[in-house]
C-alpha cells in the first residue's frame, strides 16, 4: 500500500507567508524558511511553496527563498508560481528545489510541461490545476483562482499527463480557505482520470478531513495551510488521526 503524505503549503508574497480565502483576502503569516525548517522537523513529508507575487523582483526573492530552504529543510520541496520558461525551471532546481510547479504558464503554453519533462524529468514537474464547479463541471481556473478559462479541469489533468507532468497539484477554489473539508467529488474525478500521483489542496479545517481524502479517493497526498499556520492543529495530530483510522502514513 502506498504511504500517503502530509504537505504544508506555504503560499509566499514579497518574501512572507500569506494565507486567505477564496484565494482573497490576505494576511502576512510568517518567514517562510524558519517555518519550512519547523515542518521538515515536525514530521511533513514534503513542503510546497507557491510564489504569488507577481513582479521580476519577486522572482529574484523567492530563488534567494529556495537556497535558503535548502540548506534547512531535509524533506522535498516544490516550487511553484510564476514559473513560465525552461529558465525559471533551472534557476529553481539549480537553487535547490525537488520540482517545479506551473499552473497559469502551462495553460497557455502546454509545450512548457514537455519540454520540462524532457530536460529535467517527469519526476521534476508538477503542474498544479485550480478548478471550479460550474454547471458543466469543472473548470480550469488561471491568475490565482481569477480568470476562467473554460477548459475542463478533469480533461485538462489527462492532456498534462500526457505531456509528462509527474504529479498534479489540485486545488479547490470554492473549498480554499473555507475550512469544510476537502472537496471530494472534485478530488475523486481527477483521481481517477490519471495515473500520476494527485495532492489534494484546499479546505482542510480539522485533522479528519485527511482522513476522509484518503478514504473516499486514492490520492497521493494531502496539502494544507491555515490549520498548520495558524497552530489550529499539528502535523503530528494530522498523521496520529489518520494512522487510528486505518490510513497507511508516516511517522510524524
């Protein structure tokens, strides 16, 4: 059986951690390297950073963010946020990160996710997908949960597979922030289109709603942010809750 992982998700702007809602309403919430530090020493099994600024001098902070990270943290770690050539890519993974996200940049120009498969391996790339419910299902959603796109979400994981992502970054715009739990149909519909490992992201209140991911999907993994930033609850309380319930993970 394949051990499931708990991620931290630390969303960085002008070299702080912020969290909102909705993908709105921001608040500073820390450095983002002394709490990377802190979750590989409380037992994550990955971290994730999400830059969401958005200017050239913003890049600069956040490859000057990941040398730091990787001198003190002994867990992978992905970065993702204005990632839009095969030089951003290089700069990350040269500066230390395990992989590289893209969202916004692979939408417009899905070659970007082969020509990183192919010059850095499938292992490297992970394309993180925003999706919406709309009436017609679920949409793509671009600029930080802004713009729609149109194009089908659950569609949309199955063309990045084939173009070599190796891992999908699913995040639920109507759950972010809200703290109700996972949004599972979402989640289980893309789970099961793919056969690349899927992290489940956004509306994690409580430890039981790793544990209800896990048990209502196959996913990979279960990415959080409020409830670990604000010390609602700990990665070892996630992991303790899952474990009595019979979910296969690591100790904390």
């Amino acid at each position: 059986m394949i051990v499931k992982r708990i991620i931290p998700c630390l969303d960085v702007k002008d070299g702080n951690v912020v969290k909102g809602t909705n993908f709105v309403s921001l608040r500073e919430l820390g450095d983002p390297v002394a709490m990377a530090k802190a979750y590989s020493e409380q037992g994550a099994d990955e971290i994730v950073f999400l830059d969401i600024s958005a200017t050239n001098e913003a890049r600069e902070t956040i490859v000057d963010i990941v040398r730091s990270t990787a001198r003190n943290v002994h867990v992978p770690f992905t970065v993702g946020g204005g990632v839009r050539t095969i030089s951003d890519m290089t700069r990350l993974l040269q500066a230390g990160a395990d992989k590289v996200g893209m969202n916004s940049a692979a939408v417009a120009n899905p070659q970007l996710i082969k020509d990183g498969a192919e010059r850095f391996g499938s292992q490297c790339i992970v394309v993180a997908i925003d999706a919406k419910k709309f009436v017609d299902g679920w949409h793509v959603m671009t600029h930080g949960g802004s713009k729609d796109t149109g194009k089908d979400a659950v569609e949309w994981a199955k063309e990045v597979e084939q173009l070599g992502a190796g891992e999908i970054l699913l995040t639920s715009v109507d759950t972010d922030g809200v703290k109700s739990g996972f949004d599972l149909p979402l989640t289980k519909a893309v789970v099961e289109a793919v056969r690349i490992p899927v992290i489940a992201s956004g509306g994690v209140g409580k430890p039981e709603h790793f544990a209800e991911v896990f048990e209502a999907t196959d996913v990979s993994a279960g990415l959080a942010a409020s409830i670990f930033h604000e010390h609602t609850f700990s990665i070892k309380e996630v992991k303790d809750c899952c474990k009595r319930r019979g979910v296969n993970i690591r100790e904390a």
